[in-house]
C-alpha cells in the first residue's frame, strides 16, 4: 500500500478508508467485507505481552455478546501473522480461551500509520485503540488507550449498545447510560434548535408525550435491549 504521509488519520463521523489487511484467517477488505454489521477494529501494542493477552482474553470471552449486537471484532498490530498464530496457540493452550476473531498482521504499520494508531514516527508499537465502525461504514467511535492501562470490554459493549439505541430511536444517551445520576435509563431527545421548535417541546411536554427539564434538555423512555433479548 502506498503511503501520503499528508492524509490526516479519519476522525468520527468520517467514512472508514478502504483497507485491504493480512490477517491471520486471510485477506480482508475494510470496511466493505463487513457492509450491513458492526464491526470494531482494536489494536495492541504487540502479541506476547500480558496486558494484551488479558485484553485477547476478555475479547473473546465477550465475542458472543458483541455478534448477539451484529458487530464483529478484528484485531491488529505490527506483529507477523506467524507471531500471531503462535500467540493465539499459546493462549489456547495456557488459558483454554479460544481466539477466533482475524487479527492483522500489518508488519509495515502501513494500517496502524492511515489510521493513527502508531504514537508519533519510529515508534513501531500500536497504541491501544478501538474503532467502531457502523454498517454503512463510517467510523462511530475512537478510543485510544496507553500500553498500561487495559481497554473495558464492558464498557466496549456499552459503547455499542448505546450507539445502536441512539440510530434506533433518534436520541442521544446521557453520562453512564443506562444508569444516569438524574434520568436513569432514559434518553435525551436532541435539543431544540429553534424558537418555534422550543416551544412545541414545551407544549408536548406539558401533554406528557415525553419529559422536559426545559425545552433544550427533554428526555424519554426507549424500548431498552435486554442481553437475554435474542429478538
Ligand atoms: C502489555 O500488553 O502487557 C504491554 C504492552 C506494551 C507495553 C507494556 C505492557
């Protein structure tokens, strides 16, 4: 893959650069091999640290849950596929967990340098970052974590869930969702952005077709997934 090194990493909201990546189950193309499903896309500082193995562990312990959410998970670091596949072995025969998401073999960091996942040049060490990817294809969410401090796979999943409630229903969630301080599990309507719609907020909260603390901070109740919900 040829680099510009004047191409900024995407950001949220933009589309995900199409890819094609060397992973340990094949040839992928991102984001096209996973049009119409989620899919988040993690990387680790290097394969055979314990950290990351912690994290590996946790992934897949968890990977039902995120495909239950239509979302699939890859991997990647600068390691070769060879490291990769030695590492996975490992973890399955150590832990008895195993490792069956494709994880990138990007040796030249050509993958983790487009998606500025590399700390600054010379570093030939991915940060820990996740990137969750919608099915239309566009990046939704980036997290970037040091090497000493492992990702949350709870709150990943949280992440996910909330993401997929607000596309659902047109809201936004609130801090610790679905169990904030001052509206619980409900969400926030998108304020009002005009004069006029101010004031229908306020007529419509007044009949009680949702709840309005004032007319740019309204909330409602939405149909909450539950993980036992296979529906
Ligand atoms: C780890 O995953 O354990 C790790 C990776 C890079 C630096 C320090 C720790």
């Amino acid at each position: 893959m040829k680099q510009d090194h004047n191409v900024f990493p995407p950001f949220i909201g933009d589309r995900m650069p199409r890819l094609e990546v060397h992973t340990t189950l094949g040839k992928r193309i991102l984001p096209d091999d996973y049009e119409g499903r989620w899919f988040m896309l993690f990387s680790h500082p290097g394969d055979f640290t314990p950290v990351c193995t912690t994290e590996f562990v946790s992934f897949a312990k968890n990977q039902a849950a995120f495909q239950q959410m239509n979302c699939e998970l890859v991997g990647l670091s600068i390691d070769t596929v060879y490291a990769h596949m030695k590492w996975i072995e490992w973890i399955q025969t150590e832990l008895g967990v195993s490792i069956t998401f494709p994880i990138i073999a990007d040796e030249l960091g050509n993958v983790s340098r487009r998606l500025g996942m590399l700390p600054r040049e010379g570093v030939k060490r991915t940060v820990r970052s996740v990137f969750f990817v919608d099915p239309n294809g566009y990046i939704r969410l980036i997290l970037t974590y040091p090497d000493e401090l492992g990702r949350n796979t709870s709150e990943l999943l949280r992440a996910l869930k909330g993401l997929q409630a607000a596309d659902a229903h047109g809201v936004a969630m609130p801090a610790n969702w679905p169990n904030n301080e001052i509206i619980g599990d409900q969400a926030i309507i998108p304020p009002a952005n005009t004069v006029m719609k101010a004031r229908e907020r306020l007529e419509a909260a007044q009949a009680q077709e949702f709840s309005c603390f004032d007319w740019w901070f309204c909330y409602k109740d939405i149909p909450v997934r539950k993980e036992t919900d296979n529906s």
